[in-house]
C-alpha cells in the first residue's frame, strides 16, 4: 500500500500505467473502513492502489467533483450517493457501475473529556446546540443537509453560528482546537478522529443516514482492475464486515 493509500492524502498524483495499479478518489464517509481493508485487497490480488481524497459535495478544489472536471484521473471514486449523482450528471461514471457500500447517520461529537449532552429528541438537541454556541460541520453532504434542514426547523437564537469546513478532517481538528464545541457528521467520519468523542446520534426526526458509493470513473485506465476492487468492497468478508462495524456503520438494506 503507498503512503497516499495510507494516509488517503489530498494530494491526488497520476496514476500509473498498467492493468495492476488503479487509482481511488475517497470522501471521508468510508475512508476509515477503506484504510482498514486495503492492505487485504491489495496481498490478495496483486493490485496496487494509489489513494486521494476529496469531499462529496460542495465548491472548491477539495471536491472530487472539482478534481475530476480539472484532470485529475481516477479509475474509482468513493463518496455520498448525493455526491456520485452529479458526477453521474457530469458523465463522468461508467454507467452500471454503482454499488453501495455501507450507511452511516449522522453524529454529534464534542472534544475529549468535555460533558456529553443530550441530544435524543429536538428539544434535548436545540439545548444542546444553544450551549453549544459554536458548532462546525464538513461542508458537504452533511453539512448542507444541517444548515437548509436542521437549523431551520429547529429556530435557533443568532448565537448559534454553523461553521462549514471543507472536509470532516477539518471539522474535527476545528473542533479539537476550540474553534468549535460541538461538531455534527456521518459517524463514520466522527470515530476515526482522535481527540473528540462522539456524543449520540442525531434524533430520528432530524437524521440524514447516507449511502457511500462505489463507481467505476468512465475513461478509467484500468477499468477491470477497478471493478475488482468494487467487488471486494461489497463483499462479505469478515475483516470488511468487522472493519464496517467498526466504523459504525451498517451493509444497505434492499
């Protein structure tokens, strides 16, 4: 595994030539299951595999949208289903190729070692975000769905102030760093990064549970080695399904 794949780096250099190398484009929401499984698929088959990230969703040059529209190649990308909609509008998926990996609703976390409010039901979570004062979110798909939806049907005083990131990443480190004392994301985003603590998931009334996707980019360089990889993430593994747990999120259901 090269240290990109390790690290599921923003940087996003070109892939190599070659049936046996392919190149991901990852959001955050499965990164952590992704990173977990990896060096399976990569002693299993053969295949190396080099990794960038991006958002799902959003402007600016962090999103694979953005990526993909200004060169940079990929024979996969990994994202929200909401994201892989526009790349598929684009007509930058192969079509067919699309397959759901896992399910993650969003979370609330605070920094390590602070008091866990509650957060169960709209009244408990409106307290909790007026306490809060400071909240941060990625300024992707989760992001978008808490400031046009939550915010707004929960009429909240103007000393709450969203802050939208470009990345999970980046929301938490906001959050570590006292720019923030709450931060709301996919779970799965939330459990990986040291030095918060995830709180409760958000009430039902008020939950986003996204699909990650999987898809094969439509001039991928080496389309069956990307398919292959696709294959192994839907699979039923043990150390995939041990790896989805983990991250606290579930296979989709139908």
């Amino acid at each position: 595994m090269t240290e990109q794949g390790t690290a599921a780096a923003a940087s996003t250099p070109a892939i190599a030539d070659g049936p046996n190398t392919i190149k991901v484009i990852i959001s955050g929401g499965f990164a952590a299951v992704y990173r977990d499984v990896l060096p399976e698929f990569e002693r299993s088959t053969g295949i190396g595999v080099e990794t960038g990230s991006g958002a799902s969703e959003g402007t600016g040059p962090k999103t694979i949208r953005h990526q993909l529209a200004n060169g940079t190649k990929a024979d996969v990308v990994i994202l929200s289903r909401e994201g892989l909609r526009s790349l598929t509008e684009d007509g930058r998926i192969r079509a067919g190729s699309e397959a759901g990996l896992a399910t993650a609703p969003l979370a609330a976390a605070v920094r390590a070692g602070s008091r866990k409010p509650d957060i169960g039901n709209d009244v408990a979570l409106t307290k909790a975000l007026i306490d809060a004062g400071q909240v941060v979110a990625p300024s992707s798909t989760s992001g978008q769905y808490v400031r046009d939806k939550v915010f707004p049907r929960l009429n909240l005083p103007d000393t709450v102030r969203l802050t939208l990131e470009a990345r999970g990443t980046e929301a938490a480190e906001a959050l570590r760093a006292g720019k923030a004392n709450l931060s709301i994301g996919p779970t799965s985003e939330l459990v990986q990064e040291g030095g918060i603590e995830v709180v409760g998931l958000l009430p039902p009334d008020f939950q986003l549970v996204q699909t990650f996707t999987a898809a094969i980019v439509s001039d991928a360089q080496a389309p069956e080695a990307a398919k292959r990889l696709i294959d192994f993430l839907v699979s039923d593994s043990d150390i995939l399904l041990a790896a989805i747990k983990r991250a606290g999120m579930e296979r989709p259901r139908g």
